[in-house]
C-alpha cells in the first residue's frame, strides 16, 4: 500500500467572466501522506477553497479544471479525480465515502428542511450499510463519540434547534460517518466562540488519532495551524507560494508573504496603544493578471525588473522547505530557466 494518499499535480481551476479569464487555482502541487496533518493557508481570497471544492469535483459547472489530482486507496490502482465525470457513480462513492469534507458554515450546509438524522443516515446507508437500524445505531454511536448530548433525540431535531456548536458536531460526525481516509475541513471553526472552537479542535484530534484518517485543514488563523498541523502550504493569489513544515513556517519563514502574515498576529504584551502590523494592499482579483510575482505590489522585498517580469516558481530553498521568491538565486536560475524553455517551445 502506498505511503502516498492524495497527489495534486499542477492543478488549474478557471472561470470564464465576461472581464476575463479568472484565475482561482493557478498551478497548485502538493502530496499528502497518509495518517499526516496539513494546513493550508492564506488571507481570504487566495484560493483555498476553491482549491479543496476542485479536489472534490464541487467547483462551479462552468469552471475550466486541468491538471490531475491522483487518489491512491487503500486497495486498487490510484484514481485520477479530475479525469472522472462530477455527477458520475464514481466520484459519488469517492467524495463523501472515502474523501469527506466539513464545510465553513454548518448552518448552510445542512438542509434546513430535514432532520440532523435524515441527513447523517442518507450518507450512512449510501456508504455503509442499507440496513436502516443498523444504520441508526451507527448514527448514534458517532454522535455519541463526537461528544453530542442526548445523540438519540438530535436525531429528531432540524439545524435550527441546535446550537453553533453542536451543528459544527453534527457536520463532523456526518463527515465521519463514512470513516473516510481523508478529511477535508474547510474554515470549521469560523463562526464558533473560542471555548468551542478549543472543544472542536481537539475533536478532530482525537478523532484523527482514533480513525487513523489525513486531514486537510483550511484556514487564515495561524494559532489554528500551530495546533492542528504537521505540514503547511502557504497560498497567495491562486499559488503556493511556501511549502515547509510547521515548526519552519513560525520559527524559519522563506517567503516575505509568510513573514508578514506571522508579523500581524496579535502579540501578548504588546502595548495596547501600539498599531498591529498589517499587510499594505489587498489580494488582486485574479482576472487576467500580468507576468511576474503576484505579491510584488504589496512586497517590501520587491526587485524591480525580475519580480514583475517572471513568475517565480515554488523551489526547494532548504531540505523540506520549498519557496517562490527571487531573494533566492535558486528560484531566480529556476525561473530564467522555465522562461527559456517557454521560448524554445514557442519557437
């Protein structure tokens, strides 16, 4: 069995607009092992979900997706997601059986005119068992393990009647409910108060441990990713733009992005009438951008000439540590020499 559980290669997503040709996921590589944490971060509007909802075949009908995300399981030959028809039976039984997903807000992603129950046992009896006491009793038992009160009765009641919390439990175990390889957990945690918040990370914790399942987390809150991760995948405009593990990214930050995310988390201490760093700009939409590095408008570090003519690529600066920055001869020589492949192919 492969040590590899999900493989995305050079992932694009575009959406025609009538301004132009939107860039959402440009170029996105990385390998997920099995049993292993990974974050992936960046402020609102980088792509991650986007990203996550392509992985899973959930991108808009219109939206033009190329490159391969290859799933290996635990038994047969790897599958190449991408390649398979969204709607098809295939795909049905990987997304939510084998690869399941926690969305951002639980309160729309659960249909307010059915029970928490009808909802969990759906996937249940599509995933598991048709037999329906038998699924109850698995509804029950994962309710009861993702720390649910009174399991038995949520199962009668519609995502009104509970409460922030307990909808984000009820998301989980649903998730959960297929015992699936891999889970996907979009911004879980967003709209929960920070008691909660604590109570759900640990969750996932524990129940990674108990499963033995991978976990994608997406998220802005680095506190989140310095508890929860193993390895980090920094995203901007679309791109990874640092790729290292956790400890890397606080302690040894390659990417002048990274740095000034880490620069603007509010710090203990501090004076309460000094100004919290932040980072000058905004994300860009990406509709037709132009060459070059696209956080070199917001970039103090910026060469002129070399930032904003050549697209640096993600490029392995230390062992274990991958950057797309020119401070950096290796990624400068990488990018010289994409760029002269570029003309010799075109030519």
């Amino acid at each position: 069995m492969s040590d590899i559980l999900l493989e995305v290669e050079n992932l694009k997503t575009q959406l025609p607009l009538e301004e132009g040709m939107l860039k959402a996921v440009d170029g996105v590589s990385f390998t997920l092992r099995r049993g292993e944490t990974m974050g992936l971060v960046g402020e609102s509007g980088c792509g991650k979900s986007m990203t996550v909802n392509s992985i899973m075949r959930l991108a808009p009908n219109y939206a033009e997706i190329s490159g391969s995300v290859r799933y290996y399981p635990a038994a047969g030959a790897p599958v190449d997601i991408t390649a398979l028809d969204p709607y098809g039976q295939e795909i049905r039984a990987i997304r939510g059986g084998e690869i399941s997903m926690i969305f951002q807000e639980p309160m729309t992603s659960f249909s307010p005119l059915h029970t928490i129950g009808n909802q969990i046992l759906e996937a249940i009896r599509l995933h598991r068992t048709a037999d329906k006491k038998e699924a109850v009793k698995i509804a029950i038992d994962i309710l009861n393990r993702v720390g649910m009160s009174n399991p038995a009765q949520r199962l009668n009641e519609y995502p009104h009647q509970l409460s922030g919390g307990m909808r984000q439990r009820a998301m989980i175990a649903m998730a959960l409910s297929s015992e699936p390889s891999l889970l996907i957990a979009d911004e879980p945690t967003t709209a929960l108060d920070v008691t909660v918040q604590a109570q759900v990370l640990q969750l996932m914790r524990d129940l990674q441990a108990e499963f033995g399942m991978s976990i994608l987390y997406i998220t802005h809150d680095l506190g989140v990713i310095a508890r929860m991760v193993q390895v980090v995948a920094v995203m901007y405009l679309g791109r990874i733009v640092e790729f290292t593990d956790v400890d890397s990214l606080f302690y040894n930050p390659k990417h002048p992005y990274t740095s000034a995310l880490i620069q603007s988390i509010p710090k203990i201490g501090k004076k309460s009438s000094a100004r919290l760093e932040s980072i000058r700009g905004a994300v860009p939409v990406p509709i037709n951008r132009p060459p070059g590095c696209g956080f070199y408008p917001r970039c103090a570090a910026a060469i002129e000439g070399l930032c904003n003519r050549l697209d640096p690529p993600l490029t392995q600066i230390e062992d274990h540590h991958a950057a797309a920055c020119f401070v950096y001869p290796e990624v400068v020589a990488a990018a010289e020499e994409n760029a002269a492949e570029g003309v010799i192919h075109a030519n």
